[in-house]
C-alpha cells in the first residue's frame, strides 16, 4: 500500500447526506479503486476507504455518504 498526501479540489454537498470529494491525483487509475481517506487535520481520525467514482485530466472524484463520526469530520 502507498501512503501519498493529496490537495482538495473541492468537498462539495450535493444533498442532504452526500459529498463529492475531488482532489489531483498523478497516477493513473480507474472508478472503482479505493483510496483510504484520512484528512490531515484529525490524528484520532481512522482512515475511510471510499471508492473512485470518476477520473479525468488527473482529477479524482468520490461520492461519499456522512455515516458516522469519521465521515462527518470529513465533510
């Protein structure tokens, strides 16, 4: 597993529940891989694995759901 720190595009709400998480990322990969999630702000923050739903011109975007307390610090 590669341990890599990546810059938030954006952390948009897109519904009551729902977030697109987008970031750079330099590697090339496809929808359906799993990054594990760890905001930097956090040190008790578990890491979250949420899959890739979407890769284009080096920009990746996940759709997660606030399930608990790590998600919700996540959005």
């Amino acid at each position: 597993m590669k341990y890599k720190n990546a810059n938030i595009i954006n952390n948009l709400k897109v519904s009551d529940e729902f977030y697109e998480l987008s970031f750079y990322w330099d590697e090339d990969i496809k929808p359906g891989q799993f990054f594990m999630i760890k905001p930097a702000i956090c040190d008790i923050f578990l890491k979250r694995p949420i899959s890739v739903y979407n890769y284009k011109d080096g920009i990746v975007s996940m759709l997660y759901r606030i399930s608990g307390k790590g998600t919700a610090i996540l959005a």
